[in-house]
C-alpha cells in the first residue's frame, strides 16, 4: 500500500495495523477511528485529513536520562517506575502522568542493580564504584552509605523487614549489612569467581549465591556457614532465587537453561528449556506460580512453576534484553534492553524508550500476525546469486531463503546445512566443532571450505563428501575468522588470543604467526593478490602486514572498527567505527586520503564499488550510504528501514542493492536512470520491492498539516517521530 494516491478516500473504522504506507498520500482523507498501530507512516501526506479517536497503540515518550536506560522495577503499588542507567542515576517516574519525581545521585560509576523493599518505601542500589546505597523512595534521598567490598557490587537485595541488606561482589565475597546502621554485620567467602547474585531466603534465615565459577551456596545467615553446594550448570550462572516459601531454589544459566532445586537435600528437581541463547537472569511472579527468563535470543519467556511448561514467549525486541520484572499483580511485564529501550508488557500495553527515553505503548486490540511467507524473525545477511538473479537470505530464525529479484518471491527455504539451490535438496551436514561456530569459507575453487570455532580450532572440510580434512590447532582463545589465500594452498586465521596465523592448508602446519596486536583481534581481509593482509582489534589500531616476510607495514589508530575492506586494485583501505565515521588509507604511503562524515550513528559495514570509485556504508541510523571515494562525499542517502542494518549486497553488475534489517524485512533498490555503482547526486534511487512485515511505529518527514482530530499527547507523539506539522 506504498506511494498510493488516496487522497479524499473515506475508510473510517480501517485496520491499517503493521501496514507498509511508506509516501502514501492520505490528504483529506477521513481516517476517523482508524488504527495505525506499528504501521510504516514514513513520507505519508496527511494534510486536512480528519483522525479523529484514531489509534497508534503508543504515547510519547518520557525523558530525562542522558545515557542508556539499564533497568526499571515497579513500586509494589504500580503507581511509580524506578529506573537506572548509564548516566550514574536513578530515576523515580509517576505511572499515570509519566512525570520524572525524583533522580537519585550519588554513585560515580555504572549502576549494576536496584531493588525495592517489599513496601516500596527503600530503594538500594549498588554499582561499579564498590559501594551499595540505600535511598528513600518517596522522598528521593540517601539514607545510607554501605562501603567494604573491594571490587564492583554485582547484586543487592533487601530482607523481608527491610532491616538488612545482602550484596554479593566481584570480590567474591557476600556480605550482610544492618540498614538501620549502615554497618556489614556478615562476612561470606567462599566463591572462587565474581559472585553475580545473591538473595534472602523467604524467613530471612538463608541466602542463596551464585557465580561465575558455575556453582550455587546456600548460607547460613546468621552465622555466615556455607549449607550446600549445588552443581549441574555447564556455564555461568546468570540468577539465583528461593521459590516455594524456601524449599526450593531456581537458577538460570548461559548454558540455555533454567533449573529448579531442592534447597534441603541440593537435588535437581526440574530443567526447564526453550531459549536459544543464554539466558540472561529470570523473575518470578508474585505469587510464586509463574517465572520469566530473559535472553540473548531477544525473547522473553514466561514458565509454570508447577508444570514446568513455556506459558508463553514475548518477542518484539531489537536487542538483547538486560533485565526484566513482573509487575505486583503478575499482569505486566517490565524490560530493558541494551539498545536502551524499556517495554512494559501484558495483554493491553507496552512500555518502551529509546536509549535515553521512555515510551508508553496500548496494545488491546494487537493480533498476532503469522506469516505464511519470509523470515519470522531478524534478517542477518543477504547476498546476491553470481547471475543477479537471485538473492539468498540467512536469519535468525534458522532458516536460509532463496528469492526471486525480479519478483521478490520466495522460491525456497532452508535449514542451515549444505544445500543444492536448485532441487533444495540437504547434500551434507557436517558435525566435528564442540562448540559454536563463527566462520564459513569456501575455497578459491569451491571444492573445500573452512570454518573456525568458540572451540579454538579451525576445521577444513571437502563440498564432496562432506568429510572433515584438516584440522588446525594453535589457538589458544576463540578463533573469529578463517579463509583461503587467493592462492587455495594456505589459510590464514586471526583470535582473541590476540594473534593471525598462516597455515598450510595441506599439511595443517603452521607457516607464521603475526604478533602486535595487545587485544582480541576482530577481523582480518586479504589483498585479492595474497600479498598483504589488514587487521583490526580491540586495541583500538588496524594493522597492514607483508604476508612473505611476516613483517608490519603500518599501524592506524582507530577504535570500535566494524568492518575493513580492500580496494579491488588493492591500493587503499577503506574501515568505518561505531563512531559514526568512514576513514580511507593509501596502502603504499600509510597515509589517511579521507575521512567520511554523514552517519548519525555507528557505521556496521561497508562496500566498494568495483571500479572503486564509490563506497557503500550501512548504519544503525538505519540508512544506506553511497560516497564519491575522490571527493570524500556523499552522494546518496536511502532510507526506508526501520531498524538496525545488518547487511548489504550489491549485484554483480552493479545495477542493484539488497539490504536486511532488524526490521525483520528485505529491500531490493534500484535507480531509474542509472545502476546503483553510478548514482549521482541528482539520481532518484528507490527500493524495487521489500519483503517482511513492518515492526514499529515509524513516522519520519510525515505530513500533518492541519489535520483535524488529533488528541495533543497524539501530536507530540507525532512530533518525536519526525512528523511534521
């Protein structure tokens, strides 16, 4: 329903709900009673229609932080949010007018953790700079200081009465404080690893512990005795809690699990699981009948405590979730994501910000949308067919998909393996690597390919007979990238062990190893002639390197790289940062020949033109960007997505783009007059077709002259989305 001329139509009452109405005109339209909720509203002309009572599902949004929103809890009452964030404050809000009431100061670090007293009336907080405080939730002010942990305090947690405090520590201490006095009155030490979090048993008689040494503890309270020891979990465990008036204990872990545990006898009782990914901490209801688990599969699961069944699973995120909460009454779920944004969730509303704000959203009437064609969740990667008549899509959802580019249909959907595109048949699934895998390369002349591992190896496999042929060790950290020399014979790798290595590809050997990065090193790219290679690390430089002698040509400073590339004519380096910048490098001189200047925030990848005249960037601004390599500027801006970028391709003869996002969707861009290599200033580039459903309200350069109708929370709304009136 883009680019339509509706101008004058009449459709009260319409459900234009997730609908894609990117530069439709709608001027004196009546749009009475119409819902628009997570609808693409982006260059819609709205001039001297009639919206009265229409509906958007959300509300402006609240400010007041000047960094990233962490986390956000509930008054037990519902009537006030208590959030904390990257700007060392805490913020009390009042529920219904969405006003800031209190900003609590006084820590000088990130703030880890807050947590409420039972009544509402204490907050405690605790942070990096190695104190907890205790603050007055009504009044907004400090009532104690607890000093003594000698590292960062991960956890704090009030007892039942309020009269003392719990902290646990990177220390790997616990400790117990009176509140009153402000004085640790318990020291327990036993943890071998950061402790992460810590609780009191329902009568106040226990405290549970967990750690980054994969092990549980039960203590004595009073005395400081460790009770049990509980052990199962393969990886870090994230949350530890009582349940059951204390008889059990629940725990949840970067192994993808949830565990329930008797807290008498330390036996395992139930192994909950449905997350893809880690699982970053859990909550329970206040009932204790439901728990909900947050992870880095983006999702939100709520669980029966007694059955032990996946109640259900809230997506909708963009970015991995930080903490979550329930609301008093068990009906509302609270999150914050690392992207900053906090959503309420329940059947009705949502409440959400965008890194420094908050959102409040109504989603009553919300169905859910199934798909019968595309990725049901976010796009990763997208690549043209070397023909340019197809494109093949991969996506978190576990599948890969193969579209037509004249039609923008689907042809086919894969599972990730090794496949034949044309019959869709699996020809391999090839198993050796212990752990996850980072890397996939196909050799020169497609007969092999390599791949690299979290296990610290490097894999070589034959396309035949899917038999594993090589096995490279060395490594002594994550290997995150592999690939063939131009040549087939050798192959080079980089590490978080902080080194690249040469291999023969024969033999499995070792040729050379290249040292001088002081962090991980993040990525590599190799000259298309095999004769130099450029890296990036955490140590904030990219390094030139002769691949014959071993030797470093240059050094660049350059910090948070995304991504780094090679001219075709191996004569610069083009590498762009989360700092919102693009830098070109003369790779004979050393010298930096540009520097591109446009993106409002971080750049996550970039393309030369084959000719190497222009460069592509893509952005989490959500645009595309086309720049004059000579001139340093920039030619072209495309805009459309939603959400983050996560890839971009150009077709093979440089006619078109496809780019992936966030948003859950596809775009095919083309110019009328030109391909996209040539595009001038003056060129009208435009997307050819988009597949996905649209996710989030989105409302940039909308116009809404004299539109009638409209409530004025509706209007500022309007206005913090780009509209314009």
């Amino acid at each position: 329903m883009h680019n339509q001329d509706w101008s004058n139509i009449k459709i009260p009452y319409a459900i234009l709900d997730h609908a894609f109405l990117e530069g439709t005109n709608f001027s004196n339209a009546n749009l009475d009673h119409v819902r628009f909720y997570q609808s693409c509203l982006t260059k819609v002309n709205f001039t001297n229609a009639s919206m009265n009572n229409i509906y958007f599902g959300e509300y402006p949004y609240l400010e007041g932080h000047s960094s990233n929103v962490l986390g956000i809890k509930f008054l037990p009452d519902g009537t006030k949010i208590v959030s904390y964030s990257n700007d060392n404050t805490i913020r009390v809000w009042d529920t219904s007018s969405r006003k800031q009431l209190h900003i609590l100061e006084g820590h000088s670090s990130i703030i880890n953790a807050v947590q409420l007293s039972n009544d509402g009336s204490k907050i405690v907080s605790c942070s990096s700079d190695k104190t907890a405080r205790i603050w007055d939730a009504l009044l907004g002010q400090q009532l104690q200081l607890l000093e003594g942990h000698l590292k960062s305090v991960n956890s704090a947690e009030f007892s039942s009465n309020a009269s003392k405090v719990v902290s646990c520590s990177d220390d790997t201490t616990i400790r117990i404080w009176d509140v009153s006095s402000g004085k640790q009155t318990q020291l327990l030490a036993g943890h071998s690893a950061w402790v992460k979090k810590v609780k009191f048993s329902p009568d106040d008689s226990k405290v549970v512990s967990c750690s980054v040494d994969r092990s549980i503890r039960i203590w004595d309270a009073s005395s400081g005795t460790q009770l049990l020891l509980l052990e199962g979990h393969y990886s870090y465990i994230t949350a530890v809690q009582f349940i059951s008036n204390g008889s059990k204990i629940i725990s949840s872990s970067y192994d993808k699990t949830i565990r329930t545990w008797d807290a008498l006898s330390g036996q395992r009782l139930q192994l909950l699981e449905g997350h893809v990914h880690y699982i970053y901490g859990i909550q329970l209801s206040s009932d204790g009948s439901k728990v909900l688990s947050y992870s880095d599969d983006k999702t939100i699961r709520i669980w029966d405590l007694i059955s032990g069944k996946q109640l259900q699973v809230l997506e909708g995120s963009s970015s991995d979730i930080k903490a979550v909460s329930f609301s008093s009454d068990g009906s509302r779920v609270v999150s914050g994501t690392y992207d900053g944004a906090i959503r309420l969730w329940d059947e009705s509303k949502i409440l959400s910000s965008g890194g420094r704000t908050i959102r409040i959203w109504d989603i009553s009437l919300e169905r859910k949308i199934q798909l019968t064609e595309g990725h049901v969740n976010i796009m990763m990667t997208v690549e043209f067919s070397p023909d340019g008549s197809k494109i093949v899509s991969g996506s978190e959802d576990k599948t890969v998909r193969l579209w037509d580019v004249q039609s923008g249909r689907q042809i086919q959907i894969f599972e990730v393996r090794i496949w034949d595109v044309l019959s869709g048949k699996q020809l391999q699934l090839l198993e050796g690597h212990s752990s996850w895998i980072y890397k996939v390369r196909f050799s020169p002349d497609g007969s092999k390919f390599v791949s690299c591992s979290h296990d610290k190896t490097i894999r070589i496999w034959d396309i035949f007979s899917g038999k594993q042929i090589g096995l490279l060790n060395g490594h002594s950290a994550d290997v995150i990238e592999a690939q063939f020399m131009p040549d087939g014979n050798k192959i080079m790798s980089c590490s978080w062990d902080h080194t690249i290595r040469l291999w023969d590809a024969f033999s499995g050997k070792q040729i050379q190893i290249f040292e001088g990065h002081t962090k991980f090193v993040d990525g590599i790219q190799i000259s298309s002639d095999g004769s130099k290679f450029v890296s990036y690390s955490w140590d904030m430089t990219i390094r030139v390197w002769d691949v014959s002698s071993g030797k470093q040509l240059f050094s660049f400073e350059y910090k948070d790289v995304t991504e780094i590339q090679f001219s075709s004519d191996d004569t610069t380096i083009v590498a762009c940062s989360k700092d919102c910048t693009i830098r070109l490098w003369n790779v004979l001189t050393g010298k930096q020949i540009q520097l591109l200047e446009g993106h409002s925030s971080g750049v996550r990848g970039i393309k030369f033109s084959s000719d190497g005249s222009k460069i592509i960037s893509y952005s989490d601004d959500k645009t595309i960007r086309i720049w004059n390599v000579y001139s340093g500027k920039q030619i072209q801006v495309l805009e459309g997505h939603n959400g983050y970028i996560n890839c971009i391709h150009l077709s093979p003869n440089g006619s078109k783009l496809v780019s992936c996002s966030m948003d859950k969707t596809i775009r095919l861009w083309g110019s009328d007059n030109s391909k996209i290599v040539d595009v001038t200033e003056t060129s009208v580039v435009h997307y050819i077709w988009r597949v996905g459903v649209q996710i989030g309200l989105s409302m940039e350069d909308s116009i809404w002259k004299n539109t009638k109708g409209l409530e004025d929370q509706q209007k500022l709304l309007v206005k913090q989305r780009g509209g314009i009136f």
